[in-house]
C-alpha cells in the first residue's frame, strides 16, 4: 500500500493548477534541459502539452535559464536570469501551464517565484541551508532533488528545512546515486523511503541515466534505460515523474545524451499512465 502524502498544488490563479500527490494520479514536469529560444521552448511545450492532453496526463513545463554546474567552463549554460524567465514567463501566459526552473543562489528566489509556480532546487544544492530557506519564504511549494551523496532518509532534513521555513508544499525528487566514477544507479527502494516522509516523491528519469563528466568535457548518458526506470519508479508508486525532452537530443547543447526523443514521448506516456492507474487501484 502506498504512504499518504500531502498533496502539494502547483500553479498560480492565472494557469490550471496541478495537483501533486494526496492520492493524485501521476502528474509530468518535462521540458528541455536548459532555454534555448523563446521559439524553441514554444514548440517543446506545445508538442508535449498536445500529448498530455492525449495520453490524460497533468503537466507542468520545467526548462533552466542557466545551468550553473556545466562540467567544463565552456559548456552552454543557457540565456541567462533576464532573458530565461521572459521566456518562461511567454510560456506559461501563452500556453496555460505551470512552469518550474532551478534556482542556484539565495539572492535568485523572490525574483523566479514572481514568474513560475514552482521552485527547483538542484540536487548538489539539496544541503544549502540559505537556499532552501529562501525558496521556502516566497510562499511558493518547492521542488528538491535528492542529492547523488544523500540517502534517501537524509532527505528528512531538507524537507524540514523548506517546510518550517514557509514552503507551500515540498516535492523530493530522485535522480540516481553515485556509483563509482561517472555513474549513477537508481535505487527504487528510494521512492518509497521518501515517501515515508509524508510528502509526495518524484523520480527523475532522464538525469538518472546520466553518466556526469563522462562525455570529455560534458556528461555522457543512457538514454535507453530512461523509460526502463521510468516505469519501474511509477510502479514503485511516485507521485510525478520528470523527464527532459528534446526534439533532437543528439544535437542538444545541454544534457543530450540522456535526454527522452520528443518522438518516444507518446507510447511511453500511455504505459505509464497505465501502470499508475494498475498502482493506485
């Protein structure tokens, strides 16, 4: 039988708000990994909306104005604060969706929380006590990502952390462990560990098939094995799931390697929203 978890609502009184967890169906946040164009994250969000509105399946749309951890300094990092959430801030006016993107410093948090329903923290950030706190205070539920180096029941104190300081509503997401050099294993036992905490847990299928550092200046990944773990991790009875996706990963600037083929997008969601609903019944 699945934990209770508190159910967690995301998206402002100007978009269709998305329920997370309290016995919710499987809710997805997906986007590209990091803002290329204002066109470019127009066309993933429309493509992939299309086919949540197909499949029955909630979506909120995550894309990062600036990805802060690139391995080598030349790595792509997206169009920076300003001109990241303007593109966010187009999407979710244009399309009606709840939109999420991580935040890197303390300073960030009230600014992002005036444009996107949902705050992410980055999974080496999950111990930065200043960080957790202040995406908390802007009233706004947030997203965390369980650390490569945290056990799943250490999470309880970043949970704490958000929850005593004001968050509306804490997700944790899993993304794979560190195993040895350049790689990562999903463990399932994870989701329901987390889940244990009271809130709800989500898994993140594309990051945990990454192999970090392992491309030569950028990581590597496995994309094959995403839509493996990704229905494991539903089976396993998570409340979201994550995945990034691209219309051309292979010639993505940022984390193509592991991130889903906009093309596999449709089969993949049937199945899992069909394991979800075998789960909850």
């Amino acid at each position: 039988m699945l934990s209770p978890v508190a159910r967690l609502d995301v998206g402002k009184s100007d978009v269709a708000a998305v329920a997370i967890g309290g016995g919710r169906p499987l809710v997805l946040i997906a986007g590209p990994c990091v803002i290329e164009s204002l066109d470019h994250a127009s066309r993933i969000c429309a493509a992939i909306q299309a086919v949540c509105a197909e499949v029955g399946i909630d979506f909120v749309f995550k894309s990062s104005f600036d990805k802060a951890n690139r391995t080598s300094i030349s790595g792509f990092r997206g169009p920076g604060f300003e001109d990241g959430l303007s593109v966010l801030a187009h999407i979710r006016s244009t399309f009606g969706v709840p939109v999420t993107t991580d935040v890197h410093e303390a300073d960030q948090a009230a600014t992002v929380a005036e444009v996107v329903d949902l705050l992410q923290i980055p999974a080496f950030l999950c111990r930065q006590t200043d960080l957790l706190v202040a995406c908390a205070r802007t009233g706004l539920p947030v997203n965390v990502k369980k650390g490569q180096f945290m056990a799943p029941w250490d999470m309880s104190h970043a949970v704490a952390k958000l929850t005593s300081s004001g968050a509306q509503g804490v997700l944790v997401t899993e993304r794979g462990a560190s195993f040895g050099y350049n790689n990562l294993v999903a463990d399932m036992r994870s989701m329901p560990i987390v889940r244990a905490l009271g809130v709800p847990v989500c898994f993140d299928a594309t990051h945990s098939v990454q192999l970090p550092g392992a491309g030569d200046g950028r990581s590597g990944g496995q994309r094959d094995y995403a839509p493996v773990l990704a229905r494991a991790a539903v089976a396993s009875g998570v409340d979201a799931i994550f995945m990034e996706v691209h219309d051309d990963p292979d010639n993505a600037p940022s984390d193509g390697p592991n991130m889903i083929p906009l093309s596999w997008l449709p089969a993949l969601l049937e199945k899992l929203v069909a394991i979800d609903a075998l789960v909850r019944r």
